[in-house]
C-alpha cells in the first residue's frame, strides 16, 4: 500500500471520452472511464472502490500482488493521472515487483538486460504486464513498467 506517481501527460487517452455518459459530472465520467479500463482488462478485483481527490485513490480486495500492481499500472498510465494512492487489500501476497519508467530508445529486451543482466528475459517483463501491453514493442516512453522479481 502507497503512493505512486506517474507522468501525468503520458498515456492511454481514455478520460474525458465522447462516449461517456452526458448525464455523469466531469468526475463521475473520468471514474467510470477508469473502472471500464480495470474492468476491460479483465484483472480480478472484489469491491474495487476509486476515487479522484488529489489522485487516483483504489481500494478493493485481489488474491495477489501481480494483480494488485497491474491495477495500480493500469490506472496511473492513463493520460491525466498523476498519481495512485494504493489501498488494495491482497489475499495471497508475494514478492513484489519493481516499477520502471520507460525511456527514449528503450525496448522490454534492454531493460531487461539492465535489470536481470540477460536481455532474452525480455519476455518475463511483456507476460507481467498482460494485459496492459499487447505486443513487446508498444510501450512508450513515460509508461511505468512491472518488473516481476525472478
């Protein structure tokens, strides 16, 4: 449980879309927008509870930390959050990951040469970000990574 910061203006563009229903507040559209990305995603969550006061605030109930991490990704690489304020409740807790901002000129094969000292790994960090990332070449720099620990 924590604070953790984010790019603000790095992202996938999803609050504020035209989509959202025109009856909601400003507020209750960006957090509708952001339980549909959660829910889209399709990572297990019992009660999760989100709110927008001076960050992302989550709560809720998931079986493991991947899952836990993942949400916490999955809503702070949005364009226009800032920072996730982490109040999920894990059932089966193990060794947590690390977080990595991707740089310029990054690739998952070179961070995983930097961090593991084998670039082949590669493949370690695209399955923890599932499925946040769809292929091993679409990240950008400003997303936070998960860097699973072997």
């Amino acid at each position: 449980m924590g604070l953790f910061s984010f790019i603000k203006n790095a992202g996938k563009k999803i609050l504020g879309k035209k989509e959202d229903a025109p009856t909601l507040s400003a507020e209750q559209a960006k957090i509708q927008a952001l339980n549909n990305a959660i829910a889209e995603l399709g990572i297990p969550v019992n009660g999760l509870s989100i709110d927008l006061a001076e960050q992302v605030l989550v709560e809720g109930t998931t079986g493991t930390n991947a899952d836990r991490e993942k949400i916490i990704l999955a809503l702070g690489n949005v364009d226009g959050v800032g920072a996730v304020a982490d109040n999920i409740t894990v059932l089966n807790p193990e060794p947590e990951s690390i977080f990595h901002e991707v740089k310029g000129g990054d690739s998952l094969s070179k961070i995983s040469k930097e961090v593991y000292g084998d670039p082949m790994k590669y493949n370690l960090i695209f399955e923890a970000n599932k499925p946040m990332l769809s292929h091993p070449d679409k990240i950008y720099p400003g997303q936070i990574l998960r860097i699973p620990a072997l």
